[in-house]
C-alpha cells in the first residue's frame, strides 16, 4: 500500500489572520502591545517578519555589479524601511549592493532617522 500524500509531506501551519495588536490597558499599552486574538505575540510576529526579510535578502544574493561602487560582486538586495512620512502604501526603491556598500547604506539610512526623529522631539 502507497503512503498517502498527508502522510509523506511536511505540512506547515499558516496563519491568515490580519494581526491586531491592543494597546489600551489592561490589555497592552504602546510600548509593549498584548497579543493578537489568535494568540501570537507581538515579538513572535515581529521575530517573522524580520526572519522573512533576511531570508529574501539571503536566497536573493546573486553575483552582479554593486550599484554604488560599480565592482563586480556578490551583491544583495537593499530595500530601505518605509517610514512615518512616506505616503501610505508607497513601495522604497529595491538597489543591489555589494555587502560593504549593503552596510553603508543601512547605517546612512538608520543615521538620518534617527537625526530626523531627534529634531522633531525637540
């Protein structure tokens, strides 16, 4: 007798909810959210989204031409994060960088946030 298909194959649970998290007490606050309904955490989605992230990068790397340093590399896909004041939905320019160049641009990028945040708390 053939095993059966559901018993040959590794199956995965997914999860279609749209993830809300609360932050009104007593269920959460703004600085540490409670869990969605469907029992996840806001850290274990969190945790997925930026396993996911560094998983596009990795399996994305090809050998090309870095974009900013013109050399012939491996390079990676570098996407900046979209931010508060960026329009609704807008998609950020996808470069592919060398990994030295991949580092530059994430530190400049994280720089002039954090300058940006900064002048707008004073």
């Amino acid at each position: 007798m053939a095993p059966s298909i559901s018993s040959a194959t590794e199956t995965k649970k997914v999860s279609l909810c749209k993830h809300s998290f609360p932050i009104q007490p007593p269920h959460g606050s703004i600085v540490r959210p409670g869990p969605c309904d469907c029992g996840l955490t806001y850290e274990q989605v969190q945790d997925e989204l930026r396993r996911q992230a560094e998983t596009l990068i990795a399996n994305t790397a090809h050998d090309g031409t870095c974009e900013a340093c013109n050399r012939e590399r491996r390079v990676y896909r570098f996407q900046p994060e979209e931010q508060p004041w960026h329009p609704i939905g807008a998609v950020m320019p996808v470069s592919w960088l060398c990994l030295d160049c991949w580092n530059d641009s994430a530190q400049a990028t994280n720089d002039l946030v954090t300058q940006l945040f900064e002048e707008a708390a004073r």
